[in-house]
C-alpha cells in the first residue's frame, strides 16, 4: 500500500447565514456559520520518500475490545484483528502508533512500553504478528482503555492526536461515573472515533464516547464489515492537518449566548463545552480538520433596541488552542472570521421570515431528537409516545430530504402517510436495524441548493 504525504495546512472560511431582522424589542438572533477548510489533504499522488522525509507530526492509538464476548462468535475477534491490520496500512509512514487490548484492565499490545511505535514496513509486521496472539477473555472497562490511550498519545508530544475504539458489549467492570471521570480528563487530549460491532453494546456508551472526544460513533452490525470500515476511519484521520481547533465567540456587553450546535455532518451541542477566552468572548472545541466543510447553528440574546437600530450581534472566529482547550498563549492565531447582525424594522414579512438553513437545521435537530424519544419510548411499552415521536421522525426526515434516516425509520415503523408522520410500529424488529438507527440519528443532510 502506499503511504502518502500530506499537503499544506488548510485555509479556513467561515460564512454567515441568517435573517438579520427583529421586531422592535426582539432578542433572540439565530445564524447558521458554515467553516470550510481548503487546501490540506492527502495528496493522492505523491509517496512519502524512503526515510520518512516529511513526517507528520500525528500519533494513532487503535482499542479492540477483547473481552470474552469477543470470541462469540469467533468471526468477531477475527474480524477485528483483521480491521485493526487494514488500518495500520493506511497510517502514513512516520506518524506515531500503538494498540491496546481493552478488558476489564488496558494492555499496550505493541510496541509496549508506555510510548508510540514509528510507523513503518518493520513496525507494521510487528504490530500484525501482536495482532495474530490477541486472545478473548475477561471483562469491560472502557475508562481504563481511554486513560490508557491518553497516556500514551500523550507522551509524543504530537499536534494530531487520533484514535480508535471498538467494543462488542457494555461497559460492565466499571460505574458509569468511573467511564464520565475518564471521558472529562481526556477531553481536549485526542479525539475518538467509536464503533460498536455486533448487537450487544450500548448505544448511549458509544455515542456518549464518541460525542466527548468529537469523534464519530457508528454501528458494524456483521464483523465482516469491520475492515472497510476501519480503513476509511484511518484514511479520514491520516487527512487531518491541523488540531485542536476551536470556534470563538465574542458577543457584546449585553448580550448573551443561548447555545452553540454543531449540525453537520452531525448535530453535537457544544454549549456546555465554552472555555472563557475574554471579555464576553467562549472558545468551543471541534477537533481536528482536513479538507472538509461543517455547518454551527448558534443563538444570542441581544438587548432589545427600537426600530431602526442596528448592532453586531455576534463575532465567530475559527483559532488554534492548545491541546488541552486552553488558548495557546496570549493570542492564539486566527484562522478566520464572520459577523452576525442585529437590525430592528417595523416590516412584518422581514421580522418573520426564518433564513431557509435556520430552519432547516432547527428541523434536523427535532429529527434526532424526536429519533431517540420514540426509541426510549418503545423500550419502556409507550407505544402511543413512540408512534408519535417516531411519526414526527418520518415527517421531518421526508420534509428535509433526508433519505437515509427515511430509510432506517422504514425498518422501524411501518409508514402511513409520511406527509402527516402516521405510522404504525413494526410487530417485530431487528436488533440490528434498531441500534444502526439509534447510532446514526444525529447524521443531517445539508440544505439543498
């Protein structure tokens, strides 16, 4: 496989969508900010040159579940070691990388040690012959893989920090306090893309994981898929360039911020994650960048003012932190800046009118919410609160052409009318089609143009 070099860091713009109108002694200001970053990437043709000319500054840490279950059926464990192999081969020569086998206690697997392996042709048939001993047995503390994992990517000092975490079942050797400690002290460390394979793994553990540590969480129903899967999460993060950025907020004297959501390529709240940076001025992290494009919807009340009166409601700009969320020095570098307004008018149809993406993504927010209550809600026996959720689901991933989740609602519920979200729950349903549902809620689809 070849192993490719990366190009310069990306250039970042931020673009402001909103309806800047008010009703005289109207506050509350919505805007969706699109931050795309251009220019970075892995370069499809170019092979790193013998002796790692051009390394990049990254470490990788893979997790695979070994406990017993993994060994039920075999095809599981195979699976994995299998996926895990896969990944190792797109990680780029030079970045730095490790495996640890997850139990009721984490194991370094390979190189050992309490450090990062180099990645080359020596070190991956290392790492393969580690993967080919991997046995199942024992129990599930996850808290102690992710301290484990923040201890060694750590110790590299290395600007993208990544990692991997696969499970086949629930948390069970820990308490759920133990896992929340673990996530907090290693939020802003690295960031984390979860998976569950198989049926028996909980989907709030996984998702919980994934959304602390912004990575993303998905289900591998059939072990079978693991390698594909493995390869284009490794792919994804072997494109990232630059880490730990964060979108800053400045509002002014006055004003306040409501929440801040990212809502594509996935809906994640980030309000609870403000650092203050300043005088009326929150950093919120989102992680590492490629090339790639996200979409923030955010909402601040501004005073209210009369008719006529104008003001910037809000200053976004994208910047570099340090790696564990605090601005790196004084004045972290910015990478880019968009302004929202306030203007107060006596025109009804100005005042009403919702800015299409506002409202679209206010819809894709509903979506997955409504998702995940009608899934509650179909647990605990309401099945008149879950037909009514789960219609609701129907109506607004038709309305937003939101296909996919159409189709995952489909297997859930048996639909009547989309248009006015009537449907009827399934008798029997797979375990399967359930969780990929339930994993995969806060997926969105952008505004079609």
């Amino acid at each position: 496989m070849a192993h490719f070099a990366k190009s310069p860091v990306p250039r970042f713009s931020a673009e402001v969508h909103q309806n800047p109108y008010l009703p005289e002694g109207g506050r509350e200001v919505h805007a969706v900010v699109t931050v795309t970053a251009t220019g970075g990437g892995t370069t499809g043709g170019r092979p790193v040159p013998a002796g790692g000319a051009g390394r990049p500054d990254a470490g990788v840490v893979i997790m695979v579940d070994c406990s017993g279950s993994m060994a039920h059926p075999p095809a599981k464990l195979r699976g994995a070691r299998e996926a895990t192999a896969a990944a190792l081969d797109a990680v780029r020569d030079g970045v730095g990388f490790a495996v640890v086998a997850g139990t009721h206690r984490a194991v370094e697997v390979y190189p050992g040690g309490g450090r990062l392996a180099v990645a080359g042709a020596h070190t991956r048939a290392r790492a393969g012959e580690a993967l080919r001993a991997l046995g199942a047995g024992g129990g599930t503390a996850i808290g102690s893989w992710l301290r484990l994992t923040q201890r060694l990517l750590s110790s590299t000092g290395a600007g993208i920090r990544h990692a991997i975490l696969l499970t086949d079942g629930r948390n069970e050797h820990e308490s759920p306090q133990e896992l929340r400690a673990a996530l907090d002290a290693c939020q802003g460390s690295f960031t984390c893309d979860a998976r569950g394979v198989g049926t028996d793994w909980e989907v709030k553990e996984v998702t919980g994981i994934a959304a602390a540590l912004l990575g993303t969480a998905d289900i591998v129903a059939d072990p079978a898929g693991l390698t594909a899967d493995f390869t284009r999460m490794m792919e994804t993060a072997m494109g990232k360039e630059v880490a730990d950025v964060g979108l800053r907020l400045w509002t002014p004297l006055g004003a306040e911020t409501v929440f801040v959501k990212q809502v594509a390529p996935t809906v994640a709240d980030l309000t609870g994650r403000r650092r203050e940076s300043g005088p009326r001025s929150g950093d919120y992290p989102t992680g590492s960048w490629g090339d790639e494009s996200r979409d923030y919807h955010l909402c601040v009340r501004v005073p209210a003012a009369g008719v006529g009166q104008e003001m910037l409601a809000a200053r976004v700009s994208l910047i570099i932190s340090g790696p564990d969320g605090d601005p790196a020095g004084p004045s972290p570098r910015p990478l880019s800046q968009a302004l929202v307004r306030a203007v107060w008018t006596d025109d009804a149809a100005a005042s009403t009118s919702i800015n299409p993406q506002v409202a679209h993504y206010t819809g894709q927010a509903e979506l997955a919410q409504a998702i995940q209550q009608g899934l509650d809600a179909r647990k605990s026996g309401d099945t008149g609160g879950a037909m009514a959720k789960l219609g609701r689901a129907v109506q607004l991933a038709r309305s937003s052409g939101n296909e996919e989740t159409a189709k995952l609602l489909a297997k859930v519920v048996d639909v009547v009318d989309a248009a006015t979200g009537t449907v009827r729950l399934k008798a029997t349903v797979a375990e399967a089609d359930e969780k990929t549902l339930e994993t995969r809620s806060t997926k969105t689809v952008r505004v079609k143009k």
